[in-house]
C-alpha cells in the first residue's frame, strides 16, 4: 500500500525572543465527520514553527525564503472518510499563514492539481428552496452525495437525480453556509452553497 501525505507551506515569525510569547500550529483528524478531532498528527510552536529569524511586527512573508514546506504521513487513516483541521493557538507571537494545502498518494506530490470544482456547477447559489447541481464526465459516474454544514455534520437531504445532474431541497435547512461532497469513480469533489 503506497502511503497518503498531506503537505502545505508554512510561514511564521515569532514576535519576540520570549517563550512566552509564541504561537503554536496543530493539525487534527476527525473520523466521525467532525463530531471530535481527537487525533493530533502534527504540532510545532515558538523556534520549531519558525521559518525566518527576522522579528518585525505585523509579519507578512514577501520571499520565497519565508516558506517552509511540512509534510504529515496520513497512511493511517487509508479506507476511513476523515475531515483535516488545521488550528492556530495565538499566544501574543506573530501573524501565520498556511498555503497549498495538497493531500496525496505515493511518494511523488502531484506538479499540479487540477482544478475540478470547475467541473461541477451549483445555481443558484445562494439559494433558499432548490439549488440544481450538475457535473461534467471529466469527474466520472457518480456514487454518492453528501452535504455538511460547517462544523462537518452531516446533513441529510432530498434530492432528485438525472444523468449528469440533480436537484437539491435545501428549504428545510437553517440559513448559513453548507459543503456539498460529490463522490465519483474518479474522484471526490468538495464545493459550497448558501441557504439563504
């Protein structure tokens, strides 16, 4: 079984010289849709999460130099469905960014990821009774559909399926911001709505 690492770039620059005064980055992984994120697979703070020496305030990496790439072995999570956190403790240090966030298989991470959100279409949007649904082949057959609102519960729906679209009763649910996961033979798309 080839292994599955989840890699991103990090920036960050402690504020101070102090080990008081310094900030901390953890990555957690839910296996129960979010109900708990009780798995920590990644933690670093203070000099350990540093990637420049320079201490200014209000940090904001401007050189390539600013970055570092980490990388998390996920392999023990393969066959299980897991929701990724990254959570950022403040602790009076400095500003932290997080970029280019890529989950993958194999020891080669892909040169690029294609983008197949434009693949799949969701008006109107925002909505508040229907939303139509509909995706191109280049995503493949499609097995499962799933909505979550923001906290990764998963909500159940009623929806109608044709061909290569659906239609989505979202009336019923609260107002706010949800994430629909589209599960093909080919890949799993994640997109998002509003119910107005």
């Amino acid at each position: 079984t080839e292994p599955v690492w989840l890699v991103f770039d990090v920036a960050y620059q402690k504020w101070s010289l102090s080990a008081t005064s310094s900030d901390t980055l953890a990555v957690q992984v839910s296996t129960d849709c979010g109900a708990s994120f009780s798995t920590e697979v990644y933690r670093k703070g203070g000099d350990e999460l540093t990637t420049t020496e320079e201490r200014i305030p209000n940090f904001n990496p401007e050189l390539e130099t600013d970055w570092r790439t980490d990388s998390v072995d996920l392999s023990a999570f393969v066959g299980q469905d897991i929701l990724i956190r990254f959570e950022s403790k403040n602790g009076k240090g400095n500003d932290m960014y997080v970029d280019n966030v890529k989950v993958f298989v194999g020891n080669e991470a892909p040169s690029s990821v294609p983008e197949l959100d434009r693949d799949v279409r969701l008006f109107p949007n925002p909505t508040s009774s229907l939303i139509s649904v509909s995706w191109s082949e280049m995503i493949g057959e499609l097995h499962d559909v799933r909505v979550y609102d923001l906290r990764g519960k998963r909500i159940p729906v009623e929806f109608v399926l044709s061909e290569k679209s659906m239609v989505i009763q979202v009336e019923p649910l609260t107002p706010g911001l949800y994430l629909i996961q589209l599960n093909t033979a080919k890949t799993t798309v994640t997109n998002r709505f509003v119910r107005q």
